[in-house]
C-alpha cells in the first residue's frame, strides 16, 4: 500500500511540474514573440538566457538553438554586445555540462566576434579569453593557452586592472607552464602573482595551491605538504564565493599526500573536496568531481580493492555522461583527457580481477577518446606531445594482448599488437602526407586556403628570422599567428569534410594487404618493455618481448653516441670492442628473427634505434683483424626503412617526369668548408646520369622548390646540420638556409630525394612520433622516399656510394638495391686504409621509404659517339677507295685474274 501511495504521489508531483514547464514555456514564448515583434533583437536573446538560468535542465537544448531561430543578425552596437554575451554563455554552460570541445567552439565563436565587430566594454578577458584558454589547458593545447594568457596579462595592465586580476590570469600562465613541462617559468608566473596579491586572497590561495602542484612536480612532496596544510588553514569561512578554491586545496593535498603513501590522509582530503561539491555546486562542477570520484578509486586501487575502485570510476563515467544504464555508451565519449584517464585506470582495476578481456577495452576507448583530442589540434608541436602519453597507453595495451596471446596463441592478437604499434608512431607525419596531399588538391582560391597560406608564409618568416637572429618581433607575435591558423585550420575541416581525414583508422589487415611481399620487422620501444613484430607474407608471424627496455635503449644510444656521432675515432682506436658491441647490439634487437640469406627487409625503427644503421651490424662473434672479413648484415641481407606501415603506402602525388636534378654547393665564398667531395660527387653523377645539374650560386630556395616539383629524381649536396635552441634540421644553400618547417606542400614530388649531406637522417627524437629530420620533411611533403645521412659523412666514401649507386640504378635495380649494392662494392674495392671498411665511412647513407623501380636516361658517352663516327667514316672512305677500285662501271675484260 506504502509503495503505491509512494508512486502515486511521485506521478502527481511528476503531472504538476510538468505542466509547470508547460505554462512557463508558454508564458516565456509569448514574451519572445513580443519582443519580436518590436524587433527587439537584445532583450529577446536576454529572455532567452534567463529563461535557461532558471530552468537548468533545459539550458542546453533551449540555449543553442538560439541563434537558428533569431529572425536576423545583430546590427548595432548593443546588440553586438548582447549576441557576444550569448557565445560566451553558451561556451559556459557546455562545460559546466563537461562538453569541452563544445564549449571551446562557442568561446572561439566569442572572440573570433569580438575581433570582427570591435565589441566596446564587454570584459572579454575575464568572459572569453581566460575559460576559452582553460578550454585549450584541459586539452592539452597549451601554446594557444598561453597565447591568451600572455595577452590578457598585456591587455589588463595596459587599462589598469585590478591586481588581483592580473594575478588571477598569472595564475593559469602557471598552469599552462606547468602542464608544459616547464616548472621554472611556472613557478616564475606563481611569484609574479603572488607579488599582486595579500595573503586572505582568494587568489592568492590559488597562486599558492598551483605552486603546491609544481613543487608536487618537482617532487619535494614535504615541502608540498607543509605549503597545502597551511593554505587549508587559511580558508576558515566557507561560503559558494569561495568553497571551489578550498575544494581545490583539498585536492592537491589529497594527489600529495598519495604520493607521500600516507593513503588513509589522501583518502580523507579527496572526501572533503568532494562534501565540498555536493553541498555548493549540484548539478555543476562535474569535471572536478569526476577528477576527486576517479581519484577516490585509485586510491582503492592502492588498496588492493579493485571492485570498489570501479564503484568510483562508474561514477565518473555517468558524472562525465558516457554512460547508458551504467554502461559505456561508446557514441558519447568524446575528446577529454579525464575520459582517458578514468578508462586508464578501469583498465587497471580490470587487471586486478584478472579481467584481461575488458582491460584491453578499456585500452582501446582510452585511445578512442585520446583521439577525438588529437584531432582538435592543428599544431604539430602539441600533437607530437599528445604521443607522448598515447605511446603510454598503447603500451598498456599491447601488454595485456601479448599475454592474452600467450595464453590461447589466437593469432588475430598480433594484429591488435601491430595496431596499437602503429598508433604510436609517426602520426602526426601521416597528418602531415594526407594533408599536404588534400590542400595540393584542393581549390587554393577559396578564401579560407589563402588565409591559411598568408597565416604559414608569415610564420614561417618569423621563425626563420629568429633562429638567424634578424628577429625584432615578439615570440607573441608568432603565437598570434599561430592561434590564428589554428582556427583558420579548424574552419577548412568544419567546411571540406575532405579535411577530415580517417586514413589512421584503416583496419591493420588492409594495410597489411597493400604493403609489398617482404619481411618486415617493426619495433615498438616502451617504458617497460620492447616489442618486436615479425611481418611475413603480409601477416604478422610473432611477436616478441624484451624486458629491461632502459637498458636496452641506453646501449643503443651509447653504441650510437660513441662510434658514430662523435667521429671514427672510437672505432679505429679499438676495432674489437665496437666489433663485440656491435654484435651485442645485433643479437638483442634481432633476438627470435630469422632471416633467409638474401632476403630483401624493411625496417621500422622506433625511438633510439633510429639513430644507427643496421647494415653495418655484425651478425657473430668470431673476432677477426681484417675489417674487410667481418660478417656484416649487408652481407647477407638488403634492408630498407620506413617511418611506419601507414606512410609506407600513403604516398599517391609522385612525379611523373622522368628527369634527374642536381643541385651542388661546394661552399667555396663563406666561413664553411669547402666541399671538393661535392664536385667530385657531381662529377661522377654526371657521367653515368643524363639531367639538369646546377652549382653553387644557381641553388636557391626557387630552383629547390621548382625541382622539387619537376623532377623524378632530386639530388641535393651541400652541407647539413641542426641549428638553434630546438636542433632545427637545415640545408645550407650557400647563401642562404633551408629549415624543415619551411617545406610546403606541392602538387607534385620526385620519385626519390638523395639527401647527399650530413645528418639529414638525425634531429630530435619525439617519443612515440620518431626523428624529426629533413628526410622526414620532404616524405611529409610528398616523396614516397629519400636517401639520407645518419651522422657527418665521409666526403671521398660518400661521393664514391653515390656514384655507384646511380650505376646500378641505371642498370634497372631498385632504389634499395641499388644503395645496397653500392655499399657492397665499397667493401669488395681495395682501400688505401683498412679502417676505411668500418662502418662509419660507408654505412652512413639510409633508404627511407617505398623501395621502387626508376627509369633514368644515361649519360651520353661522347668519347664513344665520336670513336664509333670516325670508325664510320673510315669505312666510308675505304667503301668509296674499293669502289673506285672496283667499281661496277669497268668493262668485263678489265678485270684480269689474280695470280695465284
């Protein structure tokens, strides 16, 4: 009887305020239509916004449709002023709704509208740019926070504002410094808010909560702990104003407190932030009460009560609603880094109950998620970043499916294996292939495209200067630029739906059906173990682990560091321990491979061991004197080398010509070493290839540029290095540099680019992206391959390979064989010096990329011409002498018989 009077009273309760919303609806829809009908544009948009404030559950749906159903656009000032108001609050309601990237577009709407419409006293500081540019720190997207963070700071003190609202803005500069990596400008920004500020601030309190977090950072935990105690102490009178900035205290003692082990604390403090929420803020907050609940369950996870920790995180799930009847509902995750976070850490909690199945699920939506980040994201740098913490995550992942597949030997694991393989490495290239390949074919007159060329040219221009020191602008400067293109970059996907390329969702079985027939060895490198993943006729064979990855990965740095980078001094002084090392270096990264003799091999380094050559690896340990002997790698294998499986093959803009270019600079006018090795090199080219070859003062950005797009084949000798604070791979064009981030898209790409020069295989490694090189740039580019240097080449053995290269390129063997087997008439010739065999003289030169079949025209061979042309007037001339001799004109009777 209870329960049905309880329904009954819920139904009736349910009735009334139902029709309650009804005759609120209709009451605020006669208002609405009033004001329509005087064309009152700014208070029907202002109805319309208190009506969602005092009707939350319907804020959303109500609010967004506002601009659909105005009747016309805003005219006058007042009501620019009022339809900046509306983006604005449409951007703060989606994320107190947790919609981030929802939220972000209505901000960027915002000020994108106060740019174009010079919107007089609207406070687009405190409104627009600082939720917009805690939009972009929750993202990840930190170079365009800080952007609006260093411009509002600009903009405040040059009106006067308030110091406590200057600080309030170094505030979340610090967070995004922070969030960087970069803790000594964070705490910088901290100290220079706290100089703004009196101690009872609030914002003074959150100066002090964020510096806790650096030093957290930093790992002076006790330090940390005695900062956040006394910061709690200070905040005595709780009220709404100010309970959210206690609420994030608690927080932060609660994330030291963990890391001090002291769990029962840590626990106590996540508890109190989160009564802290549920008292002042129902129904809002919910990213930060989603943080304190996942919090809460990996403090069970330390615990060791799994179960309880997914109590937690469920929780999360449906306060961030991607959730359906406690389900994950996968069409609602979205792109947010506590959404991969929380299925991190369900992974985890799975494990602990043996549970590898749905671990590994978990894994894939916390990359599902990861990725719908991604793809908000213009900038390469912030991309490259975001790898960082994706390899994490694909490394989790391919541990569990490594172990499920040793339990049932299920042979579609190893695919998965090889999947989340490729979703750490060279990503952002493959971004950079397609969309070079969609803007080359895209309209370059709609307006969008110029503006985003504009946009990169001046870009470009003021990097450029920087690095040469010619810069008198800001580095501000260029990151308006940037943000700018960014949104001019978010506007060509929203209008070319072309733009928004799915190429890396490709399933790895289709991949794999269009890679050529051949062994193929791709290597993952991970925090706690390395992968090696054996591909054969298209399949994926095995797959196989090593533990102790910073062991392995420091020997191959320090065997790369020591017998390559740095000379051949080490290798000649002591032939038998690089011989030893070598081998050491062989068996651990081809341990459980087994390769055919003559077996053609690709290659698909990651991390460090993409700074060596496997060529010149030795494959025993039977030390021997005589280098020319050792058992080298290339003696019983060809291998070529790819960034991944994906831009293996991503390739489809390649030249048509047929021709060969050569550009030369011997750097015979400036502070450089001149180059006779260039001129010899070209020397030797010049005779086995027919082509276009230009020298010293003819080379220039132009006539790189118009090759780049005319020709099969691009040869390019000059010297190469790393210049400025960030090791930007370079060209010297003599009088003038070539830098990586000046390469563009073209409408058409050489077949093959010989990167002729040094280290134009090396720069800064990206973790889980790869080496950020020149070789890589022209692939981005286009060029389905290049041959380039590892380390400073030797002059006389480079120039020698090259040419022998271009001779067996010519007699019909591929790109990869035709280098392979220029490196072995290297070894089979007679040197002057022994030494010359080791591997740092020959073994410099790498191919990279689609191994192909390319047509060039020989050389012509006039000293043959001419001596076959006098050989045939020779003839000629005997021909006429016997004619003339015994010509058919003679009578019969004058030709009287041989005496014999």
């Amino acid at each position: 009887m209870r329960s049905v009077l309880l329904r009954f009273t819920f139904l009736t309760l349910f009735i009334c305020s139902n029709v309650f919303l009804f005759a609120q609806g209709v009451a605020i829809q006669k208002r609405l239509d009033l004001f329509k009908q005087k064309d009152n544009l700014s208070d029907w948009i202002y109805e319309r916004i208190k009506y969602v404030s005092e009707n939350p559950q319907l804020r959303l749906a109500y609010l967004m449709e506002t601009q659909n159903k105005a009747w016309r656009k805003a005219k006058t000032a007042s009501e620019h002023y009022v339809w900046l108001n509306l983006l604005s609050t449409q951007g703060y309601y989606q994320l107190l709704d947790g919609n981030i990237l929802g939220s972000t577009n209505s901000y960027e709407d915002a000020y994108a509208y106060y740019l174009k419409n010079k919107v007089a006293d609207y406070d687009i500081v405190e409104y627009t740019a600082k939720p917009l540019s805690n939009n972009y720190t929750r993202l990840g997207d930190y170079e365009r926070a800080l952007y609006l963070q260093l411009l509002a700071v600009k903009f405040l003190n040059q009106i006067k504002e308030k110091p406590a609202n200057i600080a309030a803005v170094y505030s979340n500069i610090a967070i995004s410094y922070r969030s960087m990596g970069n803790l000594s400008e964070a705490e910088k920004s901290v100290n220079a808010g706290l100089k703004l500020t009196h101690q009872k601030d609030q914002v003074n309190i959150i100066l002090n909560n964020i510096l806790a977090d650096i030093l957290f950072d930093k790992r002076e935990y006790a330090t940390a702990a005695k900062l956040i105690e006394n910061n709690i102490a200070k905040q005595k009178i709780i009220d709404r104003d100010n309970a959210y900035w206690l609420m994030g205290s608690y927080t932060s003692a609660g994330n030291i407190f963990k890391e001090l082990n002291k769990i029962q604390q840590a626990e106590s403090y996540f508890n109190n932030a989160l009564n802290i929420l549920n008292k002042y803020y129902i129904g809002t907050r919910l990213r930060e009460k989603a943080n304190i609940l996942t919090q809460l369950g990996t403090i069970k996870l330390l615990e060791n009560e799994p179960q309880l920790a997914i109590n937690y995180f469920n929780q999360t799930i449906s306060t961030l609603k991607i959730s359906s009847q406690n389900k994950v509902d996968v069409t609602k995750i979205y792109g947010d880094n506590m959404v991969v976070d929380i299925f991190r850490e369900l992974a985890n909690a799975n494990l602990k109950l043996n549970k590898p199945k749905e671990a590994y699920q978990y894994i894939k939506w916390a990359l599902l998620s990861a990725d719908k980040i991604r793809n908000e994201f213009a900038d390469d740098k912030t991309k490259e970043r975001l790898q960082v913490s994706l390899k994490l995550i694909a490394e989790k992942g391919i541990e569990i499916t490594f172990n499920l597949y040793q339990q049932t030997k299920d042979k579609s694991l190893l695919n998965e294996i090889l999947n989340l393989a490729e979703q750490s490495k060279s990503r952002t290239l493959l971004d950079q292939i397609n969309r070079n390949q969609l803007l080359a074919a895209a309209n370059q007159k709609d307006s969008l495209f110029i503006k985003k060329q504009a946009y990169e040219r001046a870009i470009i221009y003021n990097e450029k200067q920087e690095i040469e020191g010619k810069s008198n602008k800001s580095l501000t400067e260029t990151a308006k630029l940037k943000y700018y293109l960014a949104l001019v970059n978010k506007q060509i996907k929203q209008t070319h739906k072309q733009f928004n390329d799915e190429s890396f969702n490709i399933p790895i079985t289709t991949v794999l059906s269009a890679l050529p027939n051949q062994k193929i060895i791709e290597y993952f490198f991970g925090k706690d173990a390395i992968y090696i993943i054996d591909i054969e006729n298209r399949k994926v064979n095995n797959v196989i682990k090593l533990d102790h990855s910073s062991e392995i990965k420091k020997a191959i740095q320090t065997y790369a560091n020591t017998y390559f980078q740095h000379g051949a001094d080490a290798m000649i002084n002591d032939p038998k321990a690089f011989y030893l090392t070598s081998h050491q270096i062989y068996q651990t990264i081809l341990r459980g491979i087994k390769l055919q003799k003559n077996e053609s091999v690709i290659i698909i380094p990651d991390d460090v061991l993409g700074f060596i050559s496997f060529d010149g690896l030795i494959t025993d340990n039977n030390y021997k004197p005589s280098i020319s002997s050792w058992p080298f790698l290339i003696k019983s294998n060809s291998l070529t080398y790819a960034f991944s499986l994906k831009t293996l093959s991503a390739h489809k803009n390649a030249s048509r010509a047929k021709n060969f270019t050569g550009l030369f600079i011997a750097h015979q006018k400036n502070g450089l070493k001149p180059l006779q090795a260039v001129k010899d090199e070209a020397a030797a080219i010049k005779k086995i290839i027919n082509g276009d070859f230009l020298f010293d003062e003819k080379v220039n950005s132009a006539t790189l540029n118009n090759a780049f797009e005319n020709s099969q084949v691009l040869h390019i000798g000059t010297h190469a290095y790393l210049s400025g604070k960030n090791q930007e791979p370079t060209l010297d064009l003599d009088k003038e540099k070539l830098f990586l981030f000046e390469l563009s898209a073209k409408k058409q790409a050489p077949s093959l680019v010989v990167l002729s020069a040094c280290r134009t295989a090396d720069g800064l490694l990206a973790n889980g992206e790869g080496i950020i090189s020149l070789s890589r740039g022209f692939n981005a580019i286009g060029t389905p391959a290049t041959i380039a240097g590892l380390w400073n080449v030797n002059d006389v053995a480079a120039s020698v390979i090259i040419g022998d290269f271009y001779k067996h390129l010519v007699n019909h063997k591929s790109n990869g064989e035709a280098l392979h087997q220029a490196k072995i008439d290297w070894l089979n010739k007679a040197q002057n010096n022994n030494a010359f065999y080791l591997p740092y003289y020959w073994d410099n030169l790498i191919y990279m990329g689609t191994d192909q079949h390319i047509e060039l025209a020989s050389a012509t061979n006039w000293i043959l011409i001419i001596g076959s042309g006098v050989g045939f007037v020779l003839v000629f001339v005997m021909i006429l002498v016997l004619r003339k001799r015994f010509g058919r004109g003679k009578k019969a009777e004058d030709h009287k018989p041989m005496l014999v």
